[in-house]
C-alpha cells in the first residue's frame, strides 16, 4: 500500500476522493484510494453538491444515535435500559463496571461503534470540502456565476470549522488537514491536541464569517432537506457561525476547572452576533419519515414511548415546584415509582398528556388545561427492572414527538418536520452565561434567560439583582429544559461543571445543575480502527481505572476504505439496528 493510500484511510485527510457517501454527485471512480481530483473536481455540479451534502452529514453526525443520543444518556438527561446503540452498557452502573464503563477501544468489542461515529462522520464531511475548496481556489471552478462559487466556498469553509471544532469537542486529539496541506509524507502529518483543533476551528470560522458577511446569497432549500428544507441567507449563516464558535468556546472544557478558564467575554462577543441576534432564527434541517437520507436520531428515541424516559436525577430537579408530595426522587422509588407532578413549570405542567386516560398503554392521564408542553408523566415503569432501576422514571419528553418514528397517533405526528440542531435559544442561554462569567451585564443576562424561563416556563422572571449563584443555577435550569435533544449540548454541560476526580452519586458538591456520574469517560480516544492504520498503541478514557495502553495493531493489508465509506457504512448499520427493534 503506497503512502498516499494509507494517508485516504486516515479520516483527517482524504484529499481527493468524491463527494461524501450519501449526497448527490457520488463519483464513480476507478481506484477509491486515488482518484484523479482534478478531473472529478472540474465539474462545477459535483462542487455544488458537496455544500449540501456535507450540511447533511454534519447536521445528522451531530444528532445520530451512535454519537449525540449517547452522550445524552451518559449526561443522564435521558435513560434507557434497552443496549441498542449500546445505551446500557455505557450508560448503567454495578453490572459490568462498579460505576461506569470505560470506552470500549478494541476492535473486538461489541461496544466499538460509538467511537467511530463523530470521526467518521466528520472527518468524512471535510475531506469533501477540503476537494471543494482545492477546486474553487487552485483550480478555478466557476460553479455557475460568481455568487453561487462564492457561497459554496463560504459553506465550506465554514465546515472545515465545524470539523474542527467537533472533533475538539468530543476527542482528546485528531486531524487539522484543510486544502492547504501538504500531503506529501502523509505519514508525517502530526496530530494536533485538542485545544490546538479548537483554536482551529476559531479561526477557520472567523474566515467563513468574513466570507458570509462580504456575499449575498441565500441557499437553497434542498441543502436542509429532502424535501421542506429551509433555505437560509448569508447573513442567517453568519449568525450560526457565531454561535457555534460561542459553543466551541463554551463546551470545550473537560472539568469545572478547565470552565474558569474558557474566555468568556469572547463567549459573549461571538454569541452578541449569533442566532439570536437582530430578529434570531434557528438553524434547521427538515426531517424525512423514512429516516434514510436526513434524521435526527437524538429527537426520534428520546421522545418516543417505551425507548426512553427522562432520567430520574434530572427528573427530580425539574419537578421541584411548591408541592412536595409532587417532586420526582432519584433514584427511583420502587414499587410505587414517582407521582403525577404539579404545574410549577408549564413545560412540565401537570403530566397529562394523550386523547384518553391510559392513552398508549402508559397508565398516564388524559391531557388536561395543565398539560405540558414538554413533558409527560407516565404511571407505569418502561424497562425490565433485572436491568437496573435507576433506569426506571416516570417522565417523558414529548417536545419533539412529531418527529418519532411512527408518531403516536396525534394530529401532525407522522415522523416528518423540521428539526432543531442549533437554536436562537441556545444562542441566548450561551450569550447570557458569557454576560455573567465573563464580566458583563446581570440584568441583560436575565433577560435572556427570562426569554424562554418565563415566555415558556411561566416561571417568576429575573432582574438580574440575583446573586451570581442565583442567576447561574436558573441559567443552567433553563440549559437542562431548553436544550435536550441538542445533539451531545446535556453532556457537554454537564462535564464541563463537573470537577476532575468527582466521585459523588449524590450530586453532592457539584457546581453545576447536575454533575456526571462518577467513572464517566470525559472525552473519546482516537478509534482503533485508525490507532491501529497509525500504529500507535490503543488507549481509552474512564470506567474504574484508566486503563493500560496495549499492544500497537498491524496496519491493514490491501486496499483501505476511505472515510466516506466508512461514514455510510456507520449510518446504515445505525439505521438497520434501529429497524431491528426498539428493544434489546
């Protein structure tokens, strides 16, 4: 295998190799490792569709069941015992591990996948625009006319930030390649720390910024959708890049006290010009019922009956109203379980929810003028109790039930529908947390938080005459509430207010609303699959101990699959698990 081919199987820089698997404009191409980029690239409609494709791999790598809706669970927002996606086994405690498991970075492992979902899907979402902008900038490509040429490159580059940032979010090390790099000894590419992906990411996306900001266009509305997509405007663009790089900034931290040290006043800055601001809109993609090509994982679990439940510990704190009796404990209380909550919260409400009492087989009550808008209560328990207990609860999400698989039966519940992946309100609530850790102003940080705390909630609004712990811990209320569903945003969270060695199952001393349970690994290694093409030694995070490094893995034999195989070949053993059963 010569060296360039070994580089294509590394996900970071697959230089020349088609468009992402999945979107329109596939190459067909002789040797998959090494293909000519310069003739595959000159066509301007393959260009073009790289925009939109790689939109689309992004948006749903965010959202998949193997990534964000196992970081949701590991943030325990969300709880199941069923092991699809390997929810039980990284998400239990005292079965195979006293608290929780380690990753599983072996690929002779059962629990390997999870690991490889956001590498693939990101890094395979670059190596396209990467080939992109190889033909816009070196080889000239006009796609179209000048604007249209100008707005793929915009879109790209913004996604080589994306990458970047994604990566640093969620692994300890990986790739910076962009159109750029030297491929020449791909073997002696370095791989870069974390924080270097994260300053990374930064100012690729302050470069795509200036682009939005110097180009009018607007996108078309089949870049967010099959069909329903949403077309979205240079300066609508803009703002998302500003508020990812307020999220960049904001959830890179592992620990609470990586969190003292996140910058921010520029947290503030990026989130003052992001969805929110002038007007605001949420950046979106349009769901398709048949989940083959745009899905959203995270949304289709978390809100159907019988796969999850809201987890107990943050059912407790978004129960706590005036009434006792009504508050939801953790862990479970068996047998009785825990009861039909009050309306302290209108996303809450009272827990009715259905046409009918009994509606679905949930023992809950109909829904009544206190419906939530959020939540349901269930009277009955949903996972088999020799799996754990505290995987029981009696809260449900609902918010985003439109978009479950097969609905239930509800007007407008058919699978389809626009999905949130990043919202003007996280855009708020990060803007409102820079104004109070970064030196700004409390009363426009109440502001902001009052938007969705007492428009949404019917909660008592906020002055900002609270002291900072006051503000904080409704800021990080409304953060649980407003943003499941978001992708890994409840485990990010989470981990960054949760200080390093904390060992508490009580969420004793946590500085945050809800700290990670004791064991839970911080951040991904590299996969094995690609230690083993580096030959470098296996290593993993969490579980009881850190574990030993083992021996290095001998490189493949013949030819390698480039990152974009991979990533489809990830998305449809997601999709085929998920047609398998809900429950395993």
């Amino acid at each position: 295998m010569n060296r360039l081919s070994y580089w294509r199987s590394l996900v970071a820089a697959v230089a020349v190799a088609g468009t992402m698997a999945g979107c329109s404009g596939d190459l067909d191409v002789e040797n998959p490792n090494a293909p000519d980029a310069k003739r595959a690239f000159s066509d301007p409609g393959t260009i073009a569709s790289v925009a939109s494709g790689t939109i689309r791999q992004w948006a749903v790598t965010r959202q998949e069941y193997n990534s964000g809706l196992v970081l949701n669970t590991m943030a325990d927002h969300a709880s199941a015992s069923w092991n699809n996606f390997n929810l039980r086994y990284y998400t239990s405690y005292g079965n195979e591990c006293p608290q929780r498991c380690g990753w599983a970075n072996t690929l002779t492992s059962s629990f390997y996948i999870q690991l490889e979902t956001y590498w693939y899907g990101y890094y395979g979402a670059l190596s396209a625009v990467n080939d992109a902008l190889t033909a816009i900038r070196k080889n000239n490509v006009i796609i179209t006319d000048g604007p249209t040429t100008r707005m793929v490159e915009t879109i790209s580059v913004m996604m080589q930030g994306f990458v970047f940032g994604g990566i640093a979010l969620n692994y300890d090390q990986g790739f910076i390649v962009d159109e750029e790099t030297d491929l020449a000894d791909p073997l002696g590419l370095p791989l870069a720390t974390r924080q270097e992906l994260r300053d990374a990411a930064i100012a690729k996306l302050d470069e795509a910024y200036q682009l939005a900001q110097a180009n009018s266009f607007v996108t078309p509305a089949g870049w967010a959708g099959e069909s329903g997509g949403r077309s979205y405007t240079n300066l609508e663009i803009a703002k998302l890049i500003r508020t990812v790089q307020a999220e960049i900034l904001a959830q890179y931290p592992r620990d609470a006290a990586e969190n003292g040290q996140v910058n921010w006043a520029q947290v503030r800055t990026y989130a003052s010009q992001g969805l929110s601001a002038a007007g605001g809109t949420d950046f979106q993609i349009h769901v398709d019922n048949n989940r083959g090509v745009w899905y959203d994982g995270v949304k289709d679990w978390t809100n159907q009956t019988g796969t999850m439940k809201v987890d107990t510990r943050l059912a407790a704190i978004i129960t706590d109203g005036p009434d006792p009796a009504k508050v939801h404990v953790t862990p479970w209380p068996s047998p009785q379980g825990n009861p039909q909550p009050d309306a302290y919260d209108k996303r809450v409400g009272d827990g009715s929810w259905g046409p009918i009492d009994n509606y679905q087989g949930v023992l809950g009550k109909a829904a009544g003028p206190k419906a939530g808008s959020d939540f349901a209560w269930h009277g009955s328990s949903t996972f088999p109790a020799a799996r754990g207990q505290y995987h029981q609860s009696n809260l449900q999400h609902m918010r985003y039930s439109y978009l479950t698989y097969a609905g239930y039966g509800l007007p407008g519940e058919d699978g389809t529908g626009q999905a949130d992946i990043i919202t003007a309100t996280y855009n708020d609530l990060l803007w409102a947390e820079g104004e109070l850790r970064g030196g700004g102003s409390k009363a426009t940080a109440a502001q902001l938080i009052n938007k969705t705390r007492v428009t949404r909630g019917g909660l008592a609004p906020l002055t900002g005459a609270e002291s900072d712990a006051v503000l904080l811990r409704a800021l990080q209320y409304e953060q649980a509430v407003e943003l499941y569903g978001l992708g890994g945003v409840p485990f990010y969270n989470s981990r960054r207010t949760t200080p390093a060695g904390y060992s508490s199952t009580t969420n004793a001393g946590c500085p945050g609303l809800l700290c990670l349970w004791p064991d839970t690994p911080r951040h991904m290694p590299i996969p094995a699959k690609e230690l083993g093409l580096l030959k470098k030694e296996l290593y993993s995070f969490g579980g009881p101990v850190l574990p030993e490094a083992s021996a290095g893995v001998n490189g493949s034999e013949g030819r390698v699959k480039s990152a974009r195989e991979i990533a489809a070949e990830l998305t449809r053993a997601s999709l085929e698990m998920r047609k398998r059963g809900r429950r395993q």
